[in-house]
C-alpha cells in the first residue's frame, strides 16, 4: 500500500511515494515507469524491502526499519 503526500522541497521528493513493504523500490519504480510518467523528481521508498538490489547488482538485505 502506498501512501503519497507532498513536503515543502522545491524539486526532488516533492512528490513521494511510501511503501510498508514491497519486493524492491528498484523494482516497483521501473513499473511504475511502465505504467505512467510521473512527476521529475518523484521519490519511492520503503520501510521494507524483502528482494532488494544494491549497487552493482548486489542483493540487498537489512531488517525491517533499519534502512
């Protein structure tokens, strides 16, 4: 579930969308991209990733909360 609000940032994270849990923000970004065209600057982020993709593609793992 996402849940989307505004904050007082000119540009980057004016729009911003907040996930509980999702597979990877990687992920749900690039379908997101599939889908629509949002808004420059658009921000996704999640308290909890359970398949998520670092750098280099490296899996990305951290307790729920902690990143």
């Amino acid at each position: 579930m996402a849940l989307e609000d505004s904050n007082n940032s000119l540009f980057i994270g004016n729009q911003h969308t907040r996930l509980k849990r999702v597979n990877s923000t990687n992920k749900y970004a690039l379908d997101v991209l599939a889908k629509s065209k949002p808004m420059e600057g658009t921000v996704i982020s999640a308290s909890f990733q359970y398949d998520g993709r670092g750098q280099i593609g490296r899996y990305w793992e951290s307790n729920d909360g902690e990143n």
